[in-house]
C-alpha cells in the first residue's frame, strides 16, 4: 500500500480542513432557471441587477 504524505498547515489547530488540490481559474457562472407547466426560461446571471430582473419578470417571479 502506498504510503500517503499528509499535509499540515503551521499555525492551524490540529483538524482544520484547508484545500490541498490543484487550484483553478475557472470563472464562476450563475444560471437562473424558471419554469411551470406551459413555460422554460434560463439565463445567466451576471450582476445582481440581472438577476432582480429576472426574477422580477414574468411568469412566476418571486414577490
């Protein structure tokens, strides 16, 4: 069985999780989804002013 190196912080107390892996770049993407029984509508979110209208609009926006 392969042995394992176990990565420890300094300064954490014993147990603190923290990411090891290999980081990204990859940028983040909110897609908006709504739907019912006659309608679909998705689309990306890119500002919070995008999504207030989106939820805003019709068919079935959250008042």
């Amino acid at each position: 069985m392969p042995h394992r190196k176990l990565s420890q912080k300094a300064g954490k107390p014993p147990g603190t999780m923290e990411y090891t892996g290999h980081r990204t770049e990859t940028p983040t993407r909110i897609i908006a989804v709504k739907f019912g029984a006659d309608h679909f509508r998705s689309s990306e979110i890119t500002s919070p002013e995008m999504l207030k209208e989106f939820l805003e609009s019709d068919h079935g926006g959250l008042k």
